[in-house]
C-alpha cells in the first residue's frame, strides 16, 4: 500500500512539473550532452518556429546559425555545473534572433541532461547598440568642442563639422552655411563649406535666399528644420531649379536645421544629404541639434573674433587716453569694499586704496614704504617679510594670513593676496594686490572647531560611556528577567515589566552603535573589499534578530560562494532592514521574514541582489521616496530616528551599489514590504564569465 501511494505521489508530482514546464513562458529545451533535443515547450515551439516533432529530431546546434554552431561544443561542456550564455537561435524561417540561454544539469530516468531556458534579448541588444551610438555621437561632439577650443583656423573647424554631421546622420553629403543679414529682403545664406557637392552645385547654392526652393531657403523661411525624405516627390520642389539640381548631384533626401546662438540669434544653416531615399530617426536629429549648437558657438566665436580684431585696431588708435583709463580703474578701485594695494619689490608700498585706509584708522602717508608694518604685532613683522622676500625670489603668487590692529584698536585679520606685474620682457616691475578682512571668517572657524571638538567629545561619551551603561542594565535586567521566571515569581502577563525596558536599552544602544558608525563613515570613508555574501549569510544570528515573545520567522538560505564589492559592514546593512522589519510590524500577527540573494546582471556586469521581504503593514508610497534619508521613518508605532536605514544608503552607495524599497505584492503597499541592495559582483566573479 505505501508503494502505491508513493507512486501516485510522485505521478502527481510528475504531472505538475510537466505542466509547469508546458505552459512556461519561457522557451524552454531539455537535451542530451550531446546536444540531441529530449523535449521541448510550447514556448520555444512558437519561438523558432517549428513543431515539436521536428525539434525532437534536431540537434541544439541545428537551432544556431553556422557562425555560432562552433561554440555548442564549449556551451554543452559548461551545462553540467549551470551557466548562463548569450548566443542566436536561427528559426524556421531562417531569420536569427539573440538569446540568453540559462543551463543546468539535471537528472531524468537517472541519466544526465541538460536543462535550458531560453530569453530573446532582441530588446536589450537593441538598447545596448543605441547606447552604443549615443556614446561614439557623443564623444565625437565632445572631441569637436575641444578642437573648438585648440583650432584657430575656421575653415578646419567646418571641414570637422562636416565630417561630424556626416557621420552622425549617416549621410553622403554636407553643407554649412552662414547667414548675411545686411544681404537681400531680410539676408540670405552663404555657402561656408560642403562634402560631395560638384562645382556646379556648389556655385548653384553659394547664395541661397528665403524664397529659394531648397530646404535650406524653406528652413530659412519658416525658422525650423525642414525635412525632405524623397526629393522626387516632395511637392514644394516640384518643377524648380533645385530639384533638377538635387538630382542631377545625385542628393535624394536632404535636411536642413537652422543654427541658433545660446541668445536665439540665427546665425547660419546645416545641412545633410543622402543619395537614397531617407527618413532620420528622433536620436539622429537629438545630435544633429546639439552639432548645431556646436556649429553655431563656431561661428559666433568667429564672429566674436573677427569684432575682436576691430577693436585692438581702435584700442590702438586710443593709446593717448592712457591716463584717462589709469583714472578711471583708480577711481573703481577706490569703490572696491576691501584693501587694494600696489607695492615695489621690497615691500614698500606705493599706492592703498581708501576702503583699507579706513578700516587701518592710518593716511597713506603712514602706511606708505614699509609703513605698513606698524599695524602688526612686533613678532609677525619678521616672519612676514621673510615669507615676502621668498615669495619675491621665485616670482610666485602671493597668498598670507597676518594680523592688525585697525581703527579704535579694532583687531583684524587680514588675508593678503597679490600677483607680480611683469614687463614685456617678462621681469617683475611691482606687485598688486588685495587685502581681505577675514577676521569673521576667523571667528566662524574657530567657533566651528570648538563644536566639532564638543561633539567628538558627546559622541565618545555616548558611544563609549553611555553604551557601557546600556549593556550593563541589560546584563542586570536579563538576569533579573531569567531569575524571577525560574523562581516563578513573576506571571507571564507581567513580563512585559521587564522585557520593555531591556528592548528600550537594546534600541538604545542600537542607535549609538548606528550614530557612531555614520560618524566613521563620514569621517574616514567607506573601504571597498572582497566579500562573501554566504559567509555573512551563514554568520547571521537569527535568534537575536527576533524579537522577544513574538511569532518571527526569519527564513535565510544557503548560497553559494557569492563575492561581492563591499566590506564587513554589510552585515550591519542586512541586520538593519531585517531588524527594520521586525520593529515596524504588528504584534498581534505572525511575521514572516524572506532574505533571498540572486545573480543579476546590468550592462553585461554581474551584480548580486539582495532582497529581505516581510509580510508587514508595508510602506505607503509617499514614504518610500524618502525613507533612506536622515530622520526620516514610516508612519507605525515603532520609535526611532531613522538612522538605521540612512546607515543602510550610505553603506551601499558607498559601495558603488543602489538601495530602494518595493511592495512585497507589486500595488498593493499593505500585503508587506521588499526591501532591494544591488552590489557589484568582485573583479574575480565577474572574470570568471563566460567570454571573460
């Protein structure tokens, strides 16, 4: 009779499974180490297109395209110990899409066989090459603005333009043009520089007016880019000059975008051309704006240049109002609201503005030559001028802290900067400068580190003193509670008496642990190491995570080796939200606790996810956005400050990894809460991938 119903168990169980693996959405293979399909769901069946009887007579690598074939070998040899891969699959119809193929090694009628699920990455290869375009576009944008910043010569940086614009639009041709106000009925465009246009057509578009019809003299018109896919049949063409010209240059689809400056000044237009038949994409146009934007600084700084030049002439021309502008720049600088200084090499000084002879309380006739001085307190004066003399030697700017009595025997501190003027043949003539009263500043400072100094010595005596007392009221209270329950002097309904002050000293010491912890953190920086998640998984004392009395149950698996970047802190990321969540649930129900730890990957880089999920009262929406900031908490009955999770952010993004929470049941907040770290996996994990 046992065997019988241990047989019509595993039947069931048999027939569950295989109902599973049917209706799975996942395509999903179970082969042979040779490669020979066993068996096959519905799902790979609508994936590559053919039945289930024909699969069953294919080998797997009948299903690859014969680039890929030569890798099954290798794939099939991984399968035993599970690994996870990225290959195509080729369907019926002879069409290849990638897939990302997780394998393990499995028992059936106690023979070997290989499991595999199957993901078309079609999406995500999609994603990875438009990020892929987007960096090559926008490092091509980036190195045209360092050229723009290095290349002197115009036309060069026209000629680059042209090459950027080509290659970001896929394009055959390019044009550049500049916009002439003064020329024409409201300006017209010239032809600055081009790729692939003939003679002819250049000559035929050196000028281009509003009303041409070109797609530059309709984006001229209408002040926006104008598009043509198909210059054959695009209507506003129809029967004019530069269609016929278009065509005969052999130009089929063309653009042109209107280059404004960062104020709305139209300064000119750029154009691309394709022999074909052509519709840009939103990304291609997003970086043809940001070229012209690029085209547009070009040409304004050429322009900026060119404005240049004429005014060096007439600056040159108004060298006999030399006197005039010494006037005026002594007069500004007498405005100024801190000290102005001019001084000979040795010190003396020749000119003080009147705002610092103010705040002096001295005449100029005081301060003048080595004056100065005598506002200093004797022993300053010698390392003062020591430093002077130094600074004077090498010719290096000059930056100085000193001290001085002021009007009304004011006490200043003042900070002395300057640079040497030097002539034509590059020899320091005089020094000119600014002195800065920062005896404010000074004050601020010095009252900063006495409270920087008062909270070190709080945090010690918190940290040290006051948690020493915390552990021993608990030790007392644990004794007390273990000696009046033994002794049965104290009811069960009255241990609360108890166990509330001892969990009030826990959390106590909790929060003193966790505030000395930020303290450090902040201070020294957070080390980055090698670590095993199983290791710190497996040192997880899961009795002293639960609460005292309460239903908890607190469910940790067994992972394998899974090293991660971080350090032995992170046991006090995952004992913070796992005692996070025991805090804030209710008392009257059973709480359930789930750490899972999985593999993930983000742009082909392993990271391990860590999640811990409770079946609490959950986290409102308009809490989640804030609960890792500082003294920030839910709204439950638990108390605290909110550190514990503030810890937790700091921990892992000083990690290099990300912290969120989620509903446990996706939209519904109150079925619990799912807590979420994602860590980078260690140089040595990540190395170990296939193709690695």
């Amino acid at each position: 009779m046992e065997n019988e119903r241990q047989k019509a168990e595993a039947s069931q169980d048999n027939d569950f499974y295989r109902l599973v693996f049917k209706s799975a959405r996942d395509p999903i293979l179970i082969i042979r180490p040779d490669g020979q399909v066993i068996d096959a769901n519905n799902a790979i069946v609508e994936a590559v297109g053919y039945s289930k009887e024909e699969l069953l007579k294919m080998n797997v690598a009948d299903l690859r395209p014969p680039s890929e074939r030569p890798k099954v070998a290798d794939h099939l040899r991984q399968s035993s110990e599970g690994t996870i891969f990225q290959t195509e699959y080729m369907r019926k119809d002879g069409s290849v899409f990638p897939v990302e193929i997780s394998t393990k090694g499995v028992l059936l009628n106690g023979k070997l066989a290989f499991l595999g699920i199957i993901r078309d990455i079609t999406e995500r290869k999609r994603a990875e090459e438009a990020i892929v375009a987007d960096l090559r576009d926008t490092h091509l944008l980036h190195s045209l603005s360092v050229r723009m910043i290095s290349e002197g010569d115009g036309k060069v940086l026209y000629q680059e333009i042209m090459d950027a614009a080509v290659a970001i639009m896929h394009s055959d041709y390019a044009s550049m043009q500049i916009f002439v106000p003064e020329r024409g009925d409201g300006g017209e465009l010239y032809l600055l520089a081009y790729r692939g246009f003939t003679p002819e057509a250049a000559k035929f578009w050196e000028w281009v007016q509003a009303d041409s019809a070109s797609t530059c003299g309709m984006a001229l018109r209408s002040c926006r880019r104008f598009l043509a896919p198909d210059v054959e049949t695009c209507e506003f063409m129809a029967g004019s000059e530069d269609r016929a010209t278009y065509l005969q240059t052999g130009i089929r689809a063309v653009q042109s975008t209107p280059l404004y400056t960062r104020t709305g000044k139209l300064v000119g237009m750029l154009s691309t051309h394709w022999s074909r038949p052509y519709q840009p994409s939103e990304r291609e146009l997003q970086f043809m704006d940001l070229l012209a934007r690029q085209a547009a600084d070009i040409i304004e700084r050429k322009r900026a240049e060119e404005e240049r030049e004429r005014l060096l002439k007439e600056l040159d021309a108004q060298r006999r109002k030399l006197e005039e502008s010494v006037n005026i720049y002594r007069a500004i600088g007498e405005m100024i609201p801190f000290g102005i200084w001019i001084c000979g090499l040795d010190g003396g000084v020749k000119y003080y503005s009147q705002s610092y002879m103010d705040m002096a309380g001295m005449t100029f006739e005081e301060l003048k030559e080595l004056g100065w001085t005598r506002q200093m307190p004797p022993e300053d004066v010698e390392p003062m001028l020591r430093d002077w003399k130094e600074c004077i030697t090498h010719g290096d700017f000059w930056t100085y802290e000193h001290r001085i009595t002021g009007a009304n025997g004011q006490k200043h501190v003042i900070l002395s900067r300057g640079v040497p003027i030097k002539d034509e043949e590059g020899k320091t003539t005089c020094w000119a400068g600014i002195n800065l009263d920062i005896t404010e500043l000074k004050e601020k400072e010095a009252a900063l580190l006495d409270a920087i100094t008062q909270a070190d010595l709080y945090m010690d005596l918190m940290g040290h003193d006051i948690n020493n007392i915390n552990q021993t009221a608990m030790g007392f209270l644990e004794l007390a509670l273990m000696a009046l329950e033994s002794k049965r002097k104290l009811e069960p309904e009255d241990t609360h008496m108890v166990e509330r002050p001892l969990k009030a000293l826990q959390t106590s010491s909790r929060l003193i642990e966790n505030v000395r912890k930020i303290k450090k953190l902040t201070s020294d920086g957070i080390t980055i190491e090698p670590i095993d998640l199983r290791k710190v998984l497996a040192d997880l004392d899961i009795q002293s995570l639960s609460s005292n009395g309460r239903d908890v149950t607190i469910n940790i698996p067994e992972i394998p080796p899974s090293v991660v970047r971080a350090n032995e802190l992170f046991r006090d990321v995952l004992i913070n939200l796992i005692t996070n969540a025991v805090k804030h649930s209710s008392e009257e129900k059973p709480l359930l606790v789930n750490l899972n730890v999985d593999p993930a990957f983000i742009e082909d880089s392993l990271y391990y996810k860590c999640t811990v999920e409770d079946n609490g009262p959950g986290i409102p929406d308009d809490v989640k956005g804030k609960l890792f900031h500082r003294f920030q908490r839910g709204a439950t009955r638990a108390h605290g400050k909110g550190l514990g999770l503030y810890l937790v952010r700091t921990l892992v993004e000083g990690y290099r990894g990300k912290v969120w929470v989620e509903d446990r049941v996706p939209g519904d907040h109150t079925q619990g809460a799912r807590f979420v770290v994602m860590l980078p996996a260690s140089d040595c994990q990540n190395s170990c991938l296939p193709g690695k």
